[in-house]
C-alpha cells in the first residue's frame, strides 16, 4: 500500500470517528452549557438540583468523547472486532487526559492491530475463540499497556512542564500570557494542553482580583473562537473546500461558539488536523492578545459570546472575538486551497 493510498484510508477512518462522534457533542455538550447557564458556576461542585444534575450528564458524555472516537476510528479500520478493545482503551486514555488526540491514536492502533490479528490463520475449530476472546484480549492488552507505560506518563511529564511554565509567564507581559493561553486552549480542544490551560485560567478567576480576571478572561474568551472559526469558514469555503456533511457540522458549529464548546470544532480537526489546528492556535491567540491588548476583561466564567455583556468595555471585547474569528477562518481556508485540499466524497 503506498504511502499517499495510507492517509486517504486513514482520513476516511478519522471522519467515520467524527460521524458517530457529532451526536454526542451535541448531546453532551448543550446539556453542559444549558446548566452553567441557568444553574451558575456552583453546578459544577454539586448534583442536589436539576441544573447539577444536567452538568453531570452532560460532564459525563463530554469524558467519553476519547473513548468514542478511538472506538470507531477502530470500527472503520477493522469492523466489529476493533470496537470492544478501542472504547476500553479508549476510557483508559480519557483517565490519562490525551483528550481527542489521545482517542484518534488508540483508534489507530487497536484498528490496525486487529485487523493483522484478523489474518492470523487459525484452525476452524478455533475461529470463534479468535473473534470473541483471543483478538479483543490481546489488542486491549497491547494497546492499554502501550498508552499507560508510553503515553502516560510523558503527558503527565509535559503537562506538570506546561504548568509551572505558565506560572512563570504569569508576571510578565499580559498580552503574551494571553496568546499563550489562548493558543493552549485552541491546540487539542479539551485534551491535555487545554487542561492546563483552562486550570491555569480558573486559577487566576478564583484570586477575585482584576489581574486574576484579565488572565482568566483571555482563556474564556478562546473557548468559543475555533467553532465560530470553523462556521464561518465552511461558510465561506461551501463546496469547493468542504464536504456536505462538514457544511452541515459548520451549522452546528455555529450554536457550539455561541454557547462556548470548544469540542463542537473536533470533527473538522480530526478531519483535517495539519490545517485546521494551526489555523485555530493562531485565531484563538490572537483574540486573547488582543483583548489583552485593549486592557478589557469580565469577572464571570462565562465563555467568549455569552460573556460580552459582563465585558468592562465590550465593543473592544466583540472587536477582539470578531478578529479571532475571521483570522482563523481565512487561514483555514487559504492552507486548504493552496495545498488543493479536496473534500472527502460522501459515502453512499
């Protein structure tokens, strides 16, 4: 199999991953927000009333985004066989907060690793032990041991380092924390970095000091920047660099800014991720610095468009999220047309 054959397959299993994956963002993802919004920042410590218990649903399907992806990332590699082993493993690199990316590469290991288990040959009498105890055994086996004793800990290692890198930028430039913060939050869109990130800024909200809510404001603010990135580029993009189903999640893209869920901009990154990450770093920087940069900042923990009316100068808070915004979304686009970026035939 060439080389160029290998990431058109493999870019068809990643969108496979996604198609399955919308629901539960959506899901998940509307409950989450709908509870912060109407139960307030307290129904994340607690479940004694509707609104916490709404967050807990919907905390809970956001954790098992990982999980999903790998599990059918795994599906489209290898059929029914790759499932079992790649939502096990999966929930193991959710435990180890790899986030989506984490997810996507337990989808390829376990997808690859059991179709090669498929063509192992056996004796008729021992197929059915084969599909139903030999492969999903050994595969979660291999697999689960590779994330926990080669991923784990050098992502705990590099989260710690992120950590107490941030710490020592905190006394420094507003503006270049604020980029920083605002590109963490937009690299793997809840996985590891933004943790950090997001910790970091919930730090900073917790002091109740003006210079604790500027920090925490740049991280808020990039939450919704790459899914209005993403809707707006497929919107200017249509048909020549998306597909149907990717000018159809730009739509939904659109309510995830709004309401300020990072994950609704997964599908795109998983798709495409050498172009629309990058694009997403820089779009989402460049809102925070800016925003920095105008001196503006909100005292809530509400995210980028919802937190507008609680801004101390929101006409230069909405000029911040409005570059962001279109900045992403041309850089987005450019990187796919001058690469010939093609979008991916529908599946019959």
């Amino acid at each position: 199999m060439s080389l160029k054959k290998f990431g058109h397959d493999l870019i068809g299993h990643f969108q496979t991953g996604v198609s399955y994956m919308i629901p539960l963002v959506a899901a998940a993802g509307l409950l989450e927000s709908f509870a912060v919004v109407f139960g307030g920042q307290d129904v994340w410590n607690q479940t004694s009333d509707i609104w916490g218990n709404l967050r807990l649903i919907g905390q809970t399907g956001i954790n098992f985004i990982p999980s999903m992806i790998a599990a059918y990332i795994a599906y489209s590699i290898a059929d029914r066989p790759g499932l079992a082993p790649a939502f096990i493993v999966g929930l193991v690199s959710a435990k180890l907060g790899t986030g989506f990316l984490g997810g996507m590469l337990v989808g390829i290991l376990v997808g690859y690793l059991v179709e090669w288990l498929k063509k192992i040959p056996m004796p008729a009498k021992l197929i059915s032990v084969k599909s139903i105890i030999i492969i999903p055994l050994f595969s979660t086996l291999v697999v689960g041991l590779v994330m926990i004793y080669l991923f784990g800990e050098p992502i705990k290692s590099a989260t710690d380092g992120l950590n107490n890198w941030l710490q020592g930028m905190s006394g420094g430039n507003a503006v270049i924390v604020a980029a920083i913060l605002g590109a963490m939050m937009a690299f793997d869109m809840g996985g590891p970095v933004n943790k950090v990130a997001f910790t970091f800024g919930m730090a900073a909200f917790s002091t109740g000091t003006t210079g604790g809510y500027e920090i925490s404001t740049s991280m808020f603010m990039a939450i919704g920047i790459p899914p209005l990135a993403m809707s707006l580029a497929t919107f200017l993009g249509g048909k020549k660099l998306y597909s149907e189903s990717e000018i159809e999640n730009g739509k939904a893209a659109l309510v995830f800014g709004i309401i300020g869920i990072t994950e609704g901009t997964i599908p795109f990154a998983v798709g495409d991720p050498l172009r629309v990450i990058p694009s997403m770093m820089v779009g989402s920087a460049l809102a925070s610095a800016i925003n920095a940069m105008f001196g503006t900042y909100q005292t809530t923990a509400l995210a980028t468009i919802m937190s507008i009316p609680f801004s101390s100068n929101w006409v230069l808070y909405i000029i911040a999220i409005v570059i962001g915004v279109v900045v992403a979304a041309l850089m987005v686009n450019f990187l796919k047309a001058v690469t010939h970026h093609q979008p991916e035939p529908e599946n019959e």
